[in-house]
C-alpha cells in the first residue's frame, strides 16, 4: 500500500528504515533489514522506466546508495540491469553506480557497467565518458574490466563503424565534445594498451563532431600517446561569421 504513494513518499520512508537498521547494529536479514528490502523490492518493480528524467531526479542516486548501506547486492543488481542499463539514466547517477557496482562480483559488474554506457551513450555521451573516468578513479577498478567498460563506450560514441543502435525519434543523438574527448583519453591512459590502441574512432568522432579539439599522436613509447589540445575553432568560425555579416550589410548600405 505504501508503495502506491510513490517515490516521494517511499523514498524518505526507505532512507528512514536504513538509518534505523543501521543504528539498530542488527545483521543483515533482520527483521529491520527485511522490511527495508520488501520495500526495495516493490519499488524497483515500480520504478520508472522512461529515458527522459527531471535534471533535479536524484532518485536513482539515493535508492543506489540505500542499497549499499544496507549491503543489499541482490537490489543493487536488479537496479543497474533493470533501470540504469534500460535507459533511465542521467549524470548525477554516476557516483553512486560505482560505488554500487564494487559490490558484485567481477564478472558482473563489468557486464551491467559495459551495458549501460551501451545503451545510454548515444543520448548521454559526456555522462557515460564521466562514468568511466570515475570507474577508473574509484576502487571499481579492482573489480570490474576497465577495458571492456572503455571498449564498450568507444563502439557506442558516434561514428563507431558498430554503432547501429536506433535512438528515440524525440532524442538527438548527444554530440562529442571536448569534456568527453579528454576524459576518455584520460581513462584509457590510464587502463591499458588495448584500449588505448583503439582511439581512431575517438579521433573520428572528433573530427565528424568539428571539436574545438587539436589532435596529435606522440609517438613514443608503445603504444602511441593521442595528446588533444583545446583550440578556438568555434570562436574563430563565429568571427569569421560576424565580419563577414558586417561587410554584407556595409555594402547594402546599411
């Protein structure tokens, strides 16, 4: 029944039963607990599916971060595959999937994390780029395939020769910009060769995006480093435009 109120009443309800079984210091599977993963379990079937989310939804986040204070890797699981790995997925959930994902195993956190920069890098670009990088920097790394998640990311960003992934007819594609670029070059610095060696599709969709982005590969060392430098593409163009515009309208006399 309570469940029906919906997520702003069940929110704050879960968050009270946690910080009550925390402070309970009972173990897992306690009356406490169970009440508190019953609920989970009838919100996550109710939970919205839809890709389109308020840029204030910090849902997602707080049910993450309810389930790994109460350990519960069964919640965190069924929430990454069912709704972040669906499509119901924004920036501000980032923090808290990595510190979800380091619950599960391995094998599984690389498959839900490679799945959702999947599915959600065509509308979400530079928030899957910065779910990466945090991958990277978080203890993640110790448990899932920086590598594959990196790969994954790389054959969904725009003018991967794989990418045939159809979008909504109401979502445009999300463009490459400078942010992305950098922080995925940053994350495969700092993984290993494999994804590192596989930039030319970052330097295609650089180029195809037209970046505010110089690029150049350094050839020392194995394998080759891609350095990206910010430019002024974009104001130069702009300027162009405008002197351009100017001299049209002294010559109409205006």
């Amino acid at each position: 029944m309570l469940n029906q109120a919906g997520l702003p009443t069940t929110l704050p309800y879960l968050e009270n039963l946690t910080a009550r079984w925390e402070t309970s210091k009972a173990a897992i599977r306690s009356p406490l607990w169970r009440e508190a993963d019953e609920l989970s379990r009838h919100m996550l079937r109710s939970w919205p599916r839809g890709s389109w989310r308020e840029e204030d939804d910090t849902g997602a986040s707080r049910m993450l971060d309810l389930q790994v204070r109460l350990g519960n890797v069964e919640r965190v699981d069924a929430f990454l595959a069912g709704v972040s790995a669906e499509g119901h997925y924004a920036a501000p959930d980032n923090a808290a999937i990595v510190r979800a994902a380091a619950l599960l195993a391995a094998p599984r956190a690389t498959e839900l994390l490679m799945r959702i920069v999947a599915r959600n890098a065509s509308a979400h670009l530079s928030a899957c780029g910065d779910l990466l990088l945090r991958c990277v920097t978080a203890s993640t790394g110790a448990t899932a395939d920086l590598a594959q998640i990196g790969a994954a990311l790389i054959e969904a960003a725009p003018g991967a020769p794989t990418n045939q992934q159809e979008v909504a007819p109401w979502t445009r594609p999300a463009p490459v910009k400078p942010g992305f670029v950098v922080g995925l070059l940053t994350a495969a610095s700092r993984t290993d060769a494999r994804l590192a060696a596989r930039r030319s599709h970052v330097e295609d969709s650089v180029r195809r995006a037209a970046c505010d982005l110089d690029l150049a590969t350094e050839r020392r060392g194995s394998p080759h480093t891609l350095v990206a430098t910010k430019n002024q593409a974009t104001y130069e163009r702009r300027a162009k435009q405008r002197r351009q515009d100017l001299e049209h309208v002294s010559a109409l006399g205006g």
